[in-house]
C-alpha cells in the first residue's frame, strides 16, 4: 500500500514538473481543418519535444469568441475577422492563412446519380426558396440530358453557426444580388428555407437518407465519405468539379488576400476555378508577453509555412500556393 | 411537573449536539443549497440576457425574426415550436402510458406487470440521444414514406397537413417526444393505481360492479392525483427535452401552419447555435430564450398545481 502511494506520488511529480518544463499553448477554433491541424501539432510536438499546442475543434465563431475573451493562445477560423472584430480583441490578431479548402453541393436525386451541373443563380434560387422543384426549366437548362424527376427540392444546410455556412452564403451574396439584400453572408443567417442540420455530418447524413434533397458540406468531408456533389459554373462560365487542384487554381486566379492576409477567395475568375474555394486562417495576437510562448509560436508558424504544407496533399487540403506561403512568412516578425 | 422537564432538559440537550442538531444543519445546508441553485440560474438568465432585453422588450416574445446577421431576434417561433411539440407529444403519450398503467397495475398477471414494468423503466433511463438515433433511422423514413403522405391523402384539405413532405417536422418530433414521455406517465400512474386501497375495489365489485367498472369508475378517479403528476412530469420533460428534438425537427426558425412541417424548439435552438454564437446580442438573445423556456415551464408547472387543487377541491365536495 505505501509503496504503491509513493510511486503514485512519485508519477504524479514526474508529470507536473513534465508539464512545467514544455511550453504548452492552448488554441480552439474552425472543425473544417482539425484534422491537418492535429496532424501539425503532433508531429510538431514529436519533433519539438517542448512544444505542446492543444487544439479544440469548436467551430469558426467559437474561435474569434475565445481569442477574444483571452481564454486561448490563439484562434483558428474559416471565415476573416471582421475589422469590428478585430477592434474588440485586446490585442490585435494577425490572420496566417494554413490551407485552402472547398465547400461542395451534395445531392440526392433518385434517377440523376452523377453528373448534375448548377449555376451560382441556380443555387441561390433552390436556397432562398424561389426554385422549388427538381424539374424546374432554370435546373433542366443547365441539365439537358439529365432525368430530373418532378418533385419538391428539400433543402438542407446547417443549423450551427460555421464558417462553412459563411463561404457558401458569401458566395452567394457574391453571385445573387437578391441573397445579398435579403439574407446576407455570416456564419448564421436567417435562412429563406430548408430544414437545419447540425454539423456537417448532420448535413451529410439528411442529404444521404432523403430522396430529392441538396446540402452543402466541406470538400475534404464529402470527399471522405465519398458523397456526390454537383459541379459549379464558375464566374468564367465553365462548369468545375471541386478537387483540390481547381480550388488551388481559384487562390492563384484571385485578387488575391489584402495586406492583413484577410479577404475571400470565392467565385474567383479563370476557366479552371472552382468558386466555392476558401483559405482558412490562423489567428495569432501581434503580442505575446510570454517569451517562452512567442518563441514556441513563431516557430511553430514557420515550420508550418515550410514543412507542414507539403502535408497538406497526403491529407486532402490544398497548399497555400508557393507565393503566398512567401508573403504569410514575412508576417512573422510582426509578432512582438 | 417541573422536575420532570428539568430533568428532560439537560438530556435533550446533549442528544440534540450529538445528533439530531447536527443532522438538521446538515439537511437545511443541502435544502438552502437548492434555493441557491435556482437563485443563480435566474439572476444569470437574468443578467446575461439583460442586452437583449434592453434591445427588444417585450416585442421578443411577439417576433419572428432570427437574424444573426442584422442582429435582429424573436422568440415566437421558438416558443410555438415548443409549445406544439409537447402538447402533440401528450395528445399521444397520456392515453396511450395511462392505458398501459391500468393494464398493468389492474388486469395482468403480477408476472407479466412485472416484467413489462421492468422494461418500461428501463424505457425512461434510455439517453435521450439514443432515442434521436432510433428516429432518425426508422421513424423519420417511415414517416416521410407511409405515415405522412397517407395522413396528407386522408386530410389534405386541412392547412395542419399541407405541404411538402420532408418526414421530419413538428408531428416526428412529437411522436419521439411521446414515446419518451410515455415511460414515465406508464411508471408514476401505475405507482398511484397500485396504492388505491384494496377495499376500493372489493366494495365495487361487491356492490356487483364488473372489473372494468370498478377500474374506471372507482380505481382510476381515485388515483387521478398521482396520473396528473405523472402527466406532468412527463411534460416537463417533452418542454425540456433537446437532444431528440433537434435530430428530427428540421430546425427551421418560422411558424408554419402544417404539421409536417419543419419548425424549431428553445432547447434545440440554444443547443445547436450557443457555442458559437459571437458579438454580444446574438449570446444575449440565446440566454434571454432560456429565460423564456424556464418562465414557460413555471407558468406551466403553477398552472397544474393550479388544476389539481381545483381538482381536488370538486372531489372533496363531491365526496
């Protein structure tokens, strides 16, 4: 009995010292990249055995609210911070941008098994409701050849607020005026229609069991569970399937980010762009009194500009292209 | 006389500080505990949801707006949801758990009540996700392919049954809401039906009532205190309840007249949207739903005692 207290003891004292001695960081935000974002933490981890990073996948908004309160390191989120949201924080964040992603449609359509093609107006008409059916003549002039059967369209898309929700609606702010002035792009809005779903997997799941249905899931989740999505006409007129090169292809043929590295990417011009392409972002202070922290980070974020985006591939996200990735390096000094 | 409590006293004292008044200090500590408790809960619903109330006023409880965008919020959708969904939920789970309760507790055989009581209870310990899983699989398919196209056939002239099919809505999660009401209705009535006394019954059937007359007439009527409390718990927990609700509503912030429609309840709402709601009215609104969910379910809850005081009394005259 006592040897078993005083080996307990003598753990329990291993692991706080442990504990001490590494730099453990804290940061919570987006689900869309945790998986890439684990994979960097752990192999940065195993390499640097004194940095721990824990990361919490609790959603885009989640991310801004705790950098915000001061309750983690540093956020994570799909969708820029607003310049009122920067204004809130303390401190004010830096945005590193880490990979593209995509956002697709998912569709269940008895009779039409691959191969539907929607435009950007289509697919703000089905979402605000004005397109009700399948064989609507707006869905059958983009379809020609396709069996579409004559029943009702359920729309399903999320009921959280998720920085998925904000890429699909600012791409439909983007390509409708009407959805621009009646609903608007954020990561919650007031949606027209359709049944709410929480998660994409929530999403995902309605979609797969109701006939005639049609939601919106990340790239990286339908590619996963092997859901088919429609391809998208893009601002050039040509139809695009998302794979990672053509959202690769939309970073490159965007205007491109603005100095603070915010800013969308979504119906970007060129014949091989996929429109519902997004960055996702790193959201770091500017200032961290720690010197043991800003030390760790700094680093972590240059390992991961360099070394940590040729993991991106193997784990189905898209490279920032090379000349951004440059540019997002020079933002590290900044951090005091 | 006097001798006699001046004796007592000092014994009394003593067993008072060794037990007894240690154990009342005890017991009030955990009684004031749940004053405190709920004295928290309302003074943070109150004061976290105060920007939101500043904002809307009473207009919140008459909106139907849920704009996370403009910032604009009204709890009427969510308020009618949650409402509807837990009176469809008695309107199928009181006759169906009371009817159980008589079978069991008056006309099967103890083997057979027992077993099935044993089932029943294991019924209500049943996490309530797992009952949104069960919907999900098997309710919302069967009623999006037989259930509601028939209902729609029969009575689709009625606006209550118009509509697009989508399976989930306001009657699917009234059914889950039901059955995971009727546990608790089955097991509490047949706790009140099994302490009639015997006598009621033997004096019934003396006089030559049959065994369903004695059951209705006598039985039933006596015991109806300890249903409605079981009629009432159970719609505690239909308002309350969140997580099968919010699986197979189809959380959709609007008031539609149909039943098949999808629509939304407070508890869903705050479950699916509170974590990453950002700014400070979007949180705000959210909290101040939670304080209308609890004020619905005090209004609610004073409303049955209410009744069965009336209740009572009317028996007591008739008595």
């Amino acid at each position: 009995m006592k040897n078993t207290l005083i080996a307990g003891a003598a753990a329990l004292a291993a692991l706080f010292t442990g504990a001490a001695s590494a730099q453990s960081i804290t940061g919570a935000g987006a689900t869309f990249p945790a998986p890439i974002y684990q994979k960097w933490f752990a192999d940065y981890h195993a390499a640097h055995s004194g940095v721990q990073i824990n990361y919490q996948a609790i959603g885009s908004g989640g991310g801004i609210k705790q950098l915000t309160d001061g309750t983690v390191d540093f956020g994570a989120s799909d969708k820029p911070m607003s310049d009122t949201e920067v204004a809130a924080v303390k401190v004010k964040p830096l945005h590193f941008p880490t990979v593209l992603g995509g956002v697709v449609l998912t569709y269940n359509v008895p009779g039409v098994e691959t191969g539907l093609q929607l435009s950007g107006d289509v697919v703000a008409g089905i979402f605000m409701g004005t397109i009700k059916k399948w064989n609507d003549p707006k869905i059958k002039a983009d379809n020609k050849k396709a069996n579409l059967p004559d029943k009702d369209i359920v729309v399903v898309r999320r009921s959280d607020s998720s920085g998925t929700s904000f890429v699909f609606t600012d791409y439909l702010s983007q390509v409708s005026p009407e959805w621009k002035s009646k609903v608007g792009a954020a990561t919650a809005v007031q949606w027209p229609t359709g049944l709410g779903q929480k998660g994409s997997d929530g999403v995902a799941g309605m979609v797969k069991q109701t006939p005639n249905s049609i939601g919106y899931v990340e790239l990286l989740f339908a590619a996963q569970n092997k859901m088919t999505f429609a391809d998208l006409k893009n601002a050039s007129g040509k139809y695009v399937k998302a794979t990672f090169e053509s959202v690769t292809a939309a970073a490159a043929a965007s205007k491109g980010l603005d100095k603070d590295f915010r800013g969308s990417i979504v119906n970007a011009p060129g014949a091989k762009s996929y429109p519902l392409s997004t960055y996702t972002w790193l959201l770091i202070p500017s200032q961290i009194a720690d010197a043991g922290k800003k030390k760790a980070i700094t680093e972590f974020l240059k390992w991961m500009l360099t070394d940590g985006q040729k993991q991106a591939e193997g784990l189905s996200y898209a490279p920032l292209p090379a000349a951004v990735a440059k540019q997002v390096q020079a933002q590290i000094a900044l951090i005091k | 006389m006097a001798t006699h409590t001046a004796a007592a006293r000092p014994i009394r004292k003593k067993r008072l500080i060794g037990g007894d008044e240690l154990a009342k200090a005890f017991t009030l500590f955990f009684a004031v505990l749940i004053l405190v408790v709920t004295g928290t809960l309302v003074y943070q619903l109150w004061i976290t949801s105060s920007p939101a109330k500043e904002k809307f006023g009473f207009g919140f409880l008459a909106s139907t707006l849920w704009n996370p965008v403009t910032d604009e919020y009204g709890a009427l959708p969510f308020i009618y949801g949650t409402v509807l969904t837990a009176f469809l939920a008695l309107v199928i789970s009181v006759p169906l758990g009371v009817g159980a309760a008589i079978y069991l507790s008056e006309l099967a055989l103890p083997k057979v009540s027992n077993a099935l009581t044993f089932l029943v209870e294991l019924l209500a310990a049943v996490p309530s996700v797992i009952f949104g899983l069960l919907a999900i699989f098997t309710l919302v398919p069967a009623m999006r392919d037989y259930v509601q196209p028939a209902l729609q056939k029969v009575f689709g002239f009625s606006p209550l049954f118009g509509g697009p099919i989508f399976g989930v809505g306001y009657l699917t999660a009234g059914i889950i809401l039901a059955v995971m009401t009727f546990p608790f209705i089955i097991s509490v009535s047949r706790e009140a039906l099994m302490a009639v006394p015997r006598e009621q019954r033997e004096a019934a059937l003396a006089l030559g009532a049959t065994k369903w007359e004695s059951t209705w007439q006598i039985v039933v009527p006596f015991a109806r205190l300890g249903i409605l409390g079981s009629v009432f718990l159970g719609l505690a927990r239909a308002l309350g309840e969140t997580m099968a609700v919010t699986m197979v509503i189809g959380n959709d912030p609007a008031i539609h007249a149909s039943l098949l429609s999808p629509g939304y309840t407070i508890a869903a709402v705050i479950a699916n949207e509170f974590a990453e709601a950002s700014g400070k009215m979007y949180p705000s609104a959210l909290v101040e739903l939670g304080l209308v969910l609890f004020a619905l379910t005090m209004l609610i809850n004073g409303l049955a005692q209410l009744m069965i005081v009336l209740t009572t009394k009317k028996g007591a005259a008739k008595g």
